[in-house]
C-alpha cells in the first residue's frame, strides 16, 4: 500500500486537494500540524498535514463512474460557492449569509467526497482492525447499528499507528462503550418515596419487589434500614399475591392489596406517616397488548405524580424484542430500567445496545433467586467485565469508571 502526503490549511483544505488532484477515492490516515510557508521560519502559518492512500477500486468502469460523480456534484457545489462569492461582491450587506452558504457547500463537497471515497473502498482495503473490532462486538451480540457507529468512530479517530495495535483499539472500544453506559442515580426529593415495577410477563418483577424490599427494608452495611410497605395489584395470577405476603411476613414488611386506582390512592394516604419507601407490584402484560398497559397505566395514577416507575426486563431478551418493550411502555416515562436473570444470559451487547439508542439508565441488576443477595446496583464495570473476547483490565476501569461499591457479586 503506497503512502502519499498532502498539506493544506485545514484538513478539509487537504481533502479538497487530493480530490482535486487525483480524482480518486482516497482513506486519510493520519493527521498532524505543520508550519505552512514562511522565510527561514518566519512569516509562516499553521496548517495539517495528512497522510492517506488509495484503495484498490472494484474495476476501472466503476473507477470512472465514481470520478465522474464527484467532479459532478464538486462542480455543482463550487458553482453554488462561487455565486455566492459574487452575491457578497455585489450586496456587501449580505456578506455574512454569503460566507455561510460558501462554508455549506465546502461541508457538502467534502461529504460527497467521503462518501465516495467508502462506497468504492473493498473490505481487503480497510485495516484488518475494522473488521476484527466488529466481530468482537458481535460475538457480545451488540445491534448491527451500536457496531456501525463504533466502527466508524475507530475510522475517524484512531490513526494508522494506533490501528496497528488491537491492544489499543480494544481499550478504545471498551472505554466508549463504559461511556454508553448510562447508571441511573437516586434522587430522593420527598418521602415517602413510591417505586412502581412494570414489564412484561415473566421478567421476575414480584421476586424484584422482594429483593428491593429485603435490601430497604433489612437494610446492609452501606444502606441503613427503613420503613417498607409492598403493594400490589396482581390479582390475576395464581398465588401472586399470596406468594408476596409470605415473603413479606419472612422480612416483617407489610404487604397489602389495591384493585384500583382510588385504592392506592387511599393505602398510600393511609400509611404514609410512618412508611419511608412503597414498593408496588403490577401485572405482567405481553407489550403488543397496548389496551391493557393503558388501562393498568389508569390504575397506577393512584400512586401520584411523585411516583417513579421503573422497567424491569431480563437479560435474555433479544434485542428487537428488548426495543420493542421499551417502546411499549414508554407511556409510564419510566426512570430507569432494571435488568434481571443475568446469570441466565452469556451476553451483555443487547442490553447495553438498546439502552444506549434510547438513552436510558440501568438501576439494579439481578442474577439469582435468593434474598436479599441476588440484587445488586447497576454499574459500568459490571457490564464491561462481562465481555467476551476483550483483555480486560480491571483496575484501569475500576479507575475509569469508579462506582463507589465494594460488595462482591455471583454474575460471572
């Protein structure tokens, strides 16, 4: 692969000329600055310099196509530019609009160029750590889109050097992914606090209740205990109710039953005084059946404005469906989601894929049935410890991305 290098103002500017010159697509490397003109070091001007290559193209008629192409649209973009030069010459008033349109359309060209430049590039063209950065992530069973923008953010900000070495794009990759990662941080503002658990069927959103009941209501070394009530309005499955009363009677937490939304409103008036924390229990619902997440969303008024509700979904859900969930029941505005059954699941991308693409906070992970050892606070390093393939390094992420816990956990 020859290396060829070009100077210019900007990066941009270099661009420009290297299509300009060669009229072929083109991958820039690297970048770095230089001195530009001048005599004996003086009077000289900042620039870039680039280093690139040419990719090898797939045969010379789409060579030719793909020239013709870009001189096109860089002769309809300079045109533009160009009359917008003369608008400024000819209406000084206007100048500042016509210097805008002129940047516009150097942004337009240079788009077009890029595009050019990767739809005519072969996979034998790309650095080998594209390639192998993206089977990494897909082995994780990260969605086809989380890979794309993480591959072309390799291509945008790593240089060839840094290519070369997979020990570095793999830290790379880690770190932007621990930055995609959003945990979701408890903001208390009055009490009694009231905690809603929605989801679909079969998530374990009453074995959750228990936990989080367990963790409150029993309190740990690094949470005092409080005053706990459940509630819950599952009165369709079997048991359901019988079976939170027993666990209640156990952790010594009063649980008791509302059917509508006046009865919530009126438990939760009732006990408020002397109760710190409500944890209530919902039905499971399929999230295609929209009407009944409707009329249960009726229900769950009871509970105010200051409740918060938070979705529960598992571990091992697929990715389309996990999207799909999360759609459903955006209705609740939910302030975070909490992921259970992780220990029945090998991978982590689907979960931190879909939660990254629609911007949402992971608060408690779950990985187990007992009580109340089995939940645990969501954080970075937990998730990113849990790749497989990568060379982790504990204590540079443990420093990267601290979480403040000490306690041990059993997922992996």
């Amino acid at each position: 692969m020859e290396m060829y290098i070009e100077q210019g103002e900007s990066r941009m500017d270099c661009e420009l000329k290297i299509a300009e010159k060669y009229k072929r697509p083109f991958h820039i490397l690297s970048q770095k600055p230089v001195k530009l003109g001048g005599f004996w070091g003086f009077f000289s001007k900042p620039g870039v310099q680039v280093e690139f290559y040419f990719p090898s193209s797939r045969s010379s008629s789409q060579m030719l196509a793909s020239s013709y192409y870009l001189e096109e649209e860089k002769r309809k973009v300079l045109a533009a530019a160009n009359g917008a030069k003369q608008m400024y010459q000819n209406e000084a008033a206007s100048g500042k609009e016509a210097s805008q349109q002129i940047l516009e359309a150097l942004k337009e060209l240079k788009e077009k160029v890029d595009k050019g430049s990767r739809v005519n590039a072969r996979p034998e063209d790309e650095h080998p750590s594209f390639a192998q950065a993206a089977k990494i992530l897909k082995n994780n069973d990260f969605s086809e889109s989380y890979i794309e923008k993480m591959t072309e953010r390799l291509r945008n900000k790593m240089t060839f050097e840094q290519l070369n070495n997979f020990n570095d794009v793999q830290d790379t990759l880690l770190e932007w992914i621990g930055e995609s990662i959003s945990i979701y941080e408890e903001e208390v503002l009055s009490k009694p606090r009231i905690m809603v658990l929605v989801g679909p069927t079969g998530v374990g959103k009453t074995t959750t209740i228990s936990k989080l009941a367990a963790i409150y209501g029993l309190g740990t070394e690094a949470v005092p205990a409080i005053d706990v009530r459940m509630i819950t309005i599952d009165d369709f499955r079997i048991c359901a109710k019988e079976q939170l009363e027993k666990i209640g009677n156990i952790m010594q937490v009063p649980v008791t039953y509302a059917d509508g939304k006046q009865q919530i409103k009126k438990e939760i008036a009732l006990h408020s005084e002397y109760t710190d924390m409500f944890l209530i229990d919902t039905i499971g619902n399929s999230p295609k059946d929209s009407s009944k997440i409707g009329k249960m969303k009726e229900i769950l008024d009871g509970a105010g404005k200051n409740a918060e509700f938070h979705l529960v979904m598992s571990a091992a859900t697929k990715t389309k469906d996990i999207e799909e969930i999360m759609r459903q029941f955006e209705p609740f505005n939910y302030k975070s989601v909490i992921i259970t059954k992780m220990d029945e699941t090998d991978s982590v991308g689907n979960i931190i894929s879909a939660l990254s693409e629609k911007r949402k906070s992971i608060s408690f992970i779950t990985d187990g049935q007992d009580l109340p050892e089995d939940i645990r606070r969501a954080s970075v390093v937990r998730f990113l410890i849990n790749l497989d393939g990568f060379k982790i390094d504990r204590e540079k992420i443990e420093n990267r991305f601290p979480s403040g816990e000490s306690d041990q956990f059993k997922w992996r």
